[in-house]
C-alpha cells in the first residue's frame, strides 16, 4: 500500500499508533508501528487480527515493513475510529447516559462472545481497548491475545483489571476477560479504573488477587446493573458468568444498539481522536515510536507474586492532568529476567523506587 504517515494518536509500551492516509483513493485508517527488531508482539497482534472479522472488532486492513529514518518499521494497518476510546469518553469527568451505557455493554459483550467462540483470550479488556466508531463500541488492541492452547505459557493485561486467578499467576482463560469486562463497564458508569485509591501497582496486584475482594458497585447503580456486574465479579472463576449467559441478562438483553449515537462531545485530543488535516508527512515516521517491552512470571502464584518488569524505563506516576494510569504488562516467556517484588507488595512507592524496578509505566 502506498501510504503517508501522519501525526501520533497514541502510544502504548510495544508500539505506537498514527493516523494515515491512502496516496491512492485518500482513505484514512490507523497504522501501529514499531522497530522490526522489535515487533514480535505488533506481529502476533497481526496473525490474530487477520484472522478476524466481526462488525464489534476493529478491523485489519494490511501490513508492510518501511525504511525511516535509518531504521526498519513493522506497520499494522488498522480501521481508524474516529471516536476515541472509551477511556476518552468518560475522562474528566463526563457522564454516559445509562442507555448509551448498556448499548455499549452488549457490543463489547458481543465481540468477547465471536472472540471466545474462535477459541482466543482477548487478555486485556479495558476502556483503553475499546474504540469508538460511527457504528458503536470495537474491541482492538491484541496485543496480549492468546488463542486457548497458548494460556500456559504466559500471564498478561493491565493489574487494575486483572482477575484474581491471573494477578495469582494461574490460568488466563476466558473467564479473566469477563472480569475485566466487568471492571471495564465499571470504568464507563464511574469515569474511573477500578481499586481507586490505591496508588501502589504491586499493592493493587496483590489486593486482587488475594484479598478476595471485588471491585466495588457504586450504590446509584440500578439494582439490574449492580447484578449484572455481580455476576462478572464472582471471585471463583467457574462461578462467573459466561459472556453468552450475560449476553441474556436483563441489562443488556433488551437493549436497542445505538450505533450512531454518542452522548458526549468527543474534543479531546486522545490517541484516536479526529486530527485536523493537513498533518501528514511523506513517511517521516514520530520518534515517539517506543521499543518497550515487559514481563510477569509468577513461579509460586500461591505464595508470592514475581516480577513485574518494563526494561528501559522507570516509572512516569502521572498523566498531564496528574490522574495515574495503568498500561497493559505484557509478558512473553516465563524465564524472561525480572525483578522480584516478594516482600514489598505492601510498600509504598518509595520502596518500589529504590528497587530501581522498571516494574510498569504509567502513561497518556
């Protein structure tokens, strides 16, 4: 495909995301890069991608490898929405009315239910990963995604939506994703990530999984929503409901799709906001491409939790407006080095810091 590149919408800790354009027709789309040397993930999001097509999943639409700026660029062509995320639409404090609520609730719901009937663990359901397009709510960035007979390899995602099963370090199967689903619908009602309050990401990590506690419901919450969200938040795994059961509970059953209905005003510039023309550039790839990666084993997941690693980075607490945020930790082969929090899973920060532990990265 002959394409430009045009400005940085978003970055995450293996890749970054630009708006582009087609120099044939002036199509635009989104396109994930990132080093060849270093792609191994952006290539494994392409091989599940690709394989894909749902009308709730954002769509693929090619690949290519560039030369820029000295250096090789794996690039993943995506379906650009031009909505943001969902994270996006209730930042700051903005309000999703409830029908809009429960309308994007079944398309996500719907989504998990074609990727869990191809037999693939989407492995980091959050409002970051959820985009918003003329037609409603897409799951995208699979990044962490795991087809079944891979989920003894690796433990993935973002702490404050993780399962207690997965911050144990035990299986990461489909219903990890239904938890986080959970924590993700939450995240629209409240405007917030779940564990507020919490500033310290090993201490999250180890309240989730251990501490038996579920995220909590707000009380202004219909009774219908708050039993909707119960049964994603059923600590014991094979208690949680199923997302074809949940696609039959009451809060989402009888809702009317709302494909071209937004309740909010979408002015932010986010990492898949609308950008202005007259942006691109011939092929000038941002420096802001990142080369990041990260690690999580847990080698006795009973008795302590191991290793919560980025290499290359230390910590960046907050976003511009000073609200922390969580980034997905990815994690690629069980022996990959790390640095063991045994011990500190209960201290603060400062703790954390004098480990030296590149542990996660707080990003916008």
């Amino acid at each position: 495909m002959d394409w430009i590149r045009g400005n940085l919408i978003g970055r995450g800790s293996t890749a970054s995301v630009y708006r582009a354009e087609s120099r044939r027709n002036g199509k635009v789309f989104a396109v994930k890069s990132a080093e060849l040397e270093c792609s191994e993930f952006l290539k494994k999001e392409k091989e599940i991608l690709s394989t894909l097509n749902c009308p709730q999943i954002v769509s693929y639409q090619g690949f290519d490898v560039t030369f820029e700026n000295g250096a090789k660029y794996y690039n993943l062509f995506m379906e650009y929405a031009p909505r943001g995320t969902l994270s996006d639409a209730v930042r700051n404090g903005k309000v999703i009315e409830e029908g809009v609520v429960r309308s994007y609730t079944r398309q996500i719901l719907e989504g998990l239910n074609y990727l869990h009937a191809s037999g693939i663990v989407h492995c980091d359901v959050k409002g970051q990963n959820v985009l918003l397009t003329d037609q409603g709510a897409k799951i995208a960035d699979f990044g962490c995604a795991k087809r079944i007979g891979e989920l003894a390899v690796a433990v993935a995602g973002t702490p404050a939506f993780m399962a207690p099963e997965v911050a144990r370090g035990e299986e990461q199967g489909f219903p990890a994703d239904v938890w986080a689903f959970g924590c993700t619908v939450l995240e629209m009602i409240t405007g917030k990530p779940p564990w507020q309050g919490v500033s310290d990401p090993a201490a999250v990590v180890y309240r989730v999984g251990f501490s038996g506690e579920a995220p909590e419901i707000p009380g202004f919450v219909c009774e219908e929503g708050k039993d909707f969200l119960s049964k994603c938040f059923k600590n014991d795994p094979f208690e949680r409901w199923t997302v074809c059961e949940l696609l039959n509970h009451g809060f989402v059953r009888e809702t009317n799709l709302l494909c071209n209905r937004i309740a909010f005003a979408c002015d932010l510039e986010t990492p898949t906001s609308v950008l202005e023309g007259g942006c691109f550039s011939d092929s000038k790839i941002n420096e802001d491409v990142t080369r990041d990666s990260c690690s999580w084993d847990s080698p006795s997941p009973r008795d302590r939790i191991h290793m919560l690693c980025i290499s290359e980075h230390f910590w960046d607490w907050a976003d511009d407006d000073g609200e922390l945020e969580w980034v997905t930790v990815r994690s690629n082969d069980i022996e990959k080095e790390g640095f063991e929090l045994e011990g500190m899973l209960l201290g603060s920060i400062e703790k954390v810091e004098d480990y030296g532990s590149h542990i996660l990265e707080w990003c916008h």
